[in-house]
C-alpha cells in the first residue's frame, strides 16, 4: 500500500511536470469553450457567406440557434478530444519498461500491481476530470446563451461519453501490459475502436457495441431515452473491468 | 551467515545458454567482484539475484529468503544499481531518494536525515538542478544513494566504474570501499584493478560457467608468477642456459621463462655469474591483467 500512494504521487507530479496536465486542461477547456461558440457563430458565418451562397441559388433564412446545436457539438468534438488524451498517455508505461527507470523501484519492493493500478488511476482522474470540465463550460454557456431546458438527458449523454473514454483508457492499461511501445499502444486502441466499427456495420449487433455511446444525438432530441443504452454501457464496463484485471498477470509475466 | 547464495543457476535466451550452472556465495561484510568480460553473463546472474528475470533452473537465497521471479519479496534487504541508471528526469536528487525512500517504508522523519546523508556520502549535497540535467556520473552517484537508502544487507553494483573517467571511477570505488562496513557489496566488471582495489573475494564468470572463485589473494597468486626476458650478447649462450633451465623458451633471439618465481630468477643469476656468461639484459615483469585474464579463462 505504501508503495502505491509512493508512486501515485510521483505520477501526479510526472502528470503536472511533463506539462501533460497543461495540454489537457487546454484542450479540453478550449473544447467546452469552442462547443458553445461553434453554435453561436454559425448563424453569422452563414450571414457572411450569404451573397456567394445565393449567387449558387441558395438563400440563408433566419436559422434559430438553440442549446441543442451547442450540445450537438459536446457529441462530436468529444471524441477528438479523446483521442488526444490517449494519445498522451499511450506511453504512460512503456516508456517506463524500455527506459527502465522502473527497476530500482520494483527491486525496493514496489509491486508491479501497485505500477499498473496507479497509473491507471491518474488516467482515469485526468480523463473524468477532463471531460467533465469540458461538460461543465458547455453547460454553463448554454444557459448562458440559450436554455438547457430543451436538450434531453444531457448528463445521461455526458456519462456515455465518459464511461466510452474509460473503456478506451482501460484498454490503453491492458495493451500496455503486452505492447513495448507507446505506438503499439495506440495501435491496439485503435484497433479495437476499428473492429468495434465494423462489426457495428451490422445493426443488430451495433446496438450492443460501446461506440453506440457515442452516437447521443438522438438522446437530446429525445429519440432514444436513457434505457436504450443500458445494454452498451453495461457491456463497456464489463469490457474496461477485464481490461484492467487482465493487465495485472500480464505484467507480473513480463520481462523487465 | 551468507548474504547470497547462488546455487547452480542456468538460464538460455533461445537456442544461446548464457548461465550455465552458476553457483557461487558472498558473505557478509565483503565486497564480492565479479568478473567477466562483455556478454558474459553478468548482467543476467544480477537480474537473476534481483526477480527480474525468470531462471530455467537453479536457486538463489537472499538473506535466508528464496528469489522468485515477478516479484520482489526481498524488500529492504536489497539494493541495486544497474549499469546505466535512468531516473525520472523531472525530479531532482533529494525528491527521487524520497520517493525511494517512502516506497521501502522509511517513515518520513528518519527519511529527511537519511537523504541528507546519502547525498552527502555521494557528493550531490549542493545540487538542486532536476535529474534531466545531470551528467553520467552524477547519475551513477544518485544511483549508489538509491541504492543505499534503506540501508540494505546486498548492494549489488552492474559495472559501475565502466563508463567513468579515472577521478569518477576513484570516487565510486571509494563509495563502495565506505559501504563495507554495513552491507556486503556484488560489484561486477570487466576492469581487474578496481577488483583490486576494493575486492575480498571474487568470481571470474567465462562462457556461462564460473572460471575461477576464490579471495582475492589467491587471484593474486596467480598473477604473482612474472615473466623473465633474458638477451644474451653471443646467442650461442642460448642453448647453454637453455639445457639447464628446461622451462626457458628462445624466441626471437631472447629466452623467456614464463611464470618465473624469485627463486628461479635467483638461480639463473648464480647460473650466469657462475659461467661467466655476459649479458645484455635481463628483465622481469610481471603477468599483465590481460594475460592474467586470459590464464585464469584458459585454466
């Protein structure tokens, strides 16, 4: 235990020293920002353009912006922002394994258990943090601007959204256990995001697969009600569980 | 009581046996060199001792307790620095030794005074830059004071004086020498004199196999038997001595005695002072370390 709370300290402090934690907190704040701001000036960029647009036969009526166009955007910038964060922790441990920086630890008696779940931890932290905050500033401008009143099961929406990237992050621990480079990690996550979109090619199967948590518009329009997505957020949390309880003998077996 | 016991240990990476039935014992209070050259296995039978590497057959003991490989059940009694030290660039000397120091279990008080004391014994007292900026000394420095901070009964060093310039090298062995007094040192290399220097005992480890074991004065002994050159003035001499010293060889005009004793080099004075044989030199010098390696690899 002393080992643990040791080194998950050291990876808070790697966290804010690597200046991770600042790109982050950057992106997933320009993100939330960028949400509202998107809905705010299409209306204007579309006024703009409105001469070149009817010399091509198309005129711009009045377009009402709604809290929806905001979240709408939460839905599709949510990923991008994901993938940034995996793409800075996919070295989290392998960088540690082929610097070897991790061997006077573990000969000190720090176990390989106490490695895997700490960083776990401080991936899961910064990405519930993250996206959340990200959450929060949507939120806040679109009441702001508009009414959240009339967007449907936001929070419901914001929590597929995450538990999508907890599944993501998890696999990026079980990958790790097996990969020896940050590339091969990312190589994994993808291609498990990659098989999950083709086997989504199939209807009936899409509805059980995770990456239906990402397709929320329909929740805020109401199409679709929380219940919908019982069965694939459940199988995302069976999924992130194994991933994680699987990395544990997988890393006590590898050569360091 | 022996710190290390490694009992007839034997590990291959594929078709390549690298150790091959390697048995050998440290005791306390002893620094124990351990000597082979490049690709010998040195590094292997350290990561052996350590957990870090699954063995195909054998057994190691450390401090009473058998070493299995994945985990580190040894905790506090082991210290290890490995031939190329890397830490966490971010941080410097004093956070990375608390950061070692909490994972041993010092608790924090007795922690604070101990860091001190090691930076000081290392001489990285006065640096505050982060580790990122440290050259590979330094680096080999904070790696003694890892190594040493929970005070283990085994420091084992990987070639710790190979990469350094001769002053680095000085402070190192001297480092090591300190630590004897508390901790039974392994310090594998590939350079004789610094086992010299700081050895009681050594190994010579050769094709996977133990060479040669023993104190470091019967590795002495061996190399104690020194090379006599003798050149005659009228080298039809040669053939006189010769027939008298049967161990002497000609070569290139010169005879040579391989492994001559004081006594030898006596008698072949009294030989030629007695037979009025003039000399143009006559010269002794002792075995070098690459020959004494080489002798002790053949034996």
């Amino acid at each position: 235990m002393r080992g643990f709370t040791a080194f998950i300290e050291k990876e808070f402090r790697e966290l804010i020293r690597t200046k991770r934690m600042m790109i982050l907190l950057i992106v997933f704040i320009a993100v939330g920002i960028l949400n509202p701001a998107t809905a705010k000036l299409t209306p204007k960029l579309l006024e703009m353009e409105a001469d070149s647009l009817a010399s091509m036969g198309m005129t711009v009526n009045e377009i009402s912006i709604t809290a929806l166009d905001s979240w709408v955007q939460f839905a599709k910038n949510t990923p991008i922002v994901l993938i940034v964060t995996l793409i800075i922790f996919s070295g989290i441990y392998t960088s540690e394994y082929t610097k070897g920086t991790l061997i006077p630890l573990l000969t000190k008696g720090l176990s390989r258990s106490s490695v895997v779940l700490s960083k776990y931890v401080v991936m899961f932290v910064a990405w519930s943090i993250g996206i959340w905050l990200c959450f929060g500033i949507t939120y806040f401008y679109g009441d702001f601007y508009w009414d959240n009143s009339v967007v449907k099961g936001v929070v419901f929406a914001g929590f597929c959204l995450w538990l999508f990237g907890v599944m993501m992050v998890s696999s990026i621990v079980f990958f790790s256990s097996i990969a020896s480079s940050a590339g091969q990690v990312i190589l994994g996550a993808g291609g498990l995001y990659f098989v999950m979109m083709i086997a989504g090619i199939s209807k009936k199967v899409s509805e059980y697969l995770p990456t239906k948590l990402l397709a929320i518009g329909s929740l805020y329009t109401g199409e679709l009600v929380p219940s919908d997505y019982k069965i694939p957020a459940i199988i995302a949390a069976i999924i992130s569980v194994n991933f994680v309880i699987a990395a544990f003998p997988l890393t006590h077996k590898r050569q360091i | 009581m022996n710190v290390l016991e490694v009992k007839n240990i034997s590990k291959s990476f594929g078709s390549k046996k690298v150790l091959d039935g390697v048995s050998f014992s440290v005791p306390e209070n002893c620094v124990f060199g351990f000597i082979g050259r490049n690709g010998a296995g040195k590094t292997t039978t350290m990561r052996a001792i350590l957990g870090l590497l699954e063995l195909d057959s054998g057994e190691i003991d450390v401090c009473g307790e058998k070493v299995t490989y994945g985990s580190t059940p040894q905790s506090g009694c082991i210290g290890y620095l490995p031939d190329v030290p890397e830490f966490y660039g971010y941080m410097n000397a004093c956070e990375y030794l608390e950061l070692c120091g909490s994972i041993t279990g010092i608790d924090r008080a007795a922690l604070k005074s101990r860091i001190s004391e090691m930076l000081e014994l290392v001489g990285l007292d006065k640096e505050k830059h982060r580790i990122g900026g440290y050259s590979r000394g330094m680096k080999q420095r904070l790696g003694i004071a890892q190594a040493l901070i929970n005070r283990p009964k085994l420091l084992i060093c990987d070639e710790p004086t190979s990469a350094l310039d001769p002053v680095g090298r000085k402070d190192i062995l001297d480092i090591i020498g300190a630590a004897k007094e508390k901790t039974s040192v392994v310090f594998s290399t590939h350079i004789l004199s610094d086992v010299e220097r700081v050895c009681s005992k050594v190994a010579l480890l050769e094709g996977g196999k133990i060479a040669f074991s023993g104190s470091i004065d019967s590795l002495r002994e061996i190399k104690k038997g020194s090379a006599l050159e003798l050149t005659l003035t009228c080298p039809e001499d040669c053939e006189k001595v010769v027939s008298v010293f049967k161990q002497a060889t000609v070569s290139e005009g010169m005879i040579v005695f391989q492994n001559a004793t004081d006594k030898d080099c006596a008698e072949l004075m009294s030989y030629l002072a007695a037979q009025m044989i003039p000399i143009n030199r006559l010269e002794r010098h002792e075995v070098d370390q690459e020959d004494l390696f080489m002798e002790v690899i053949s034996k």
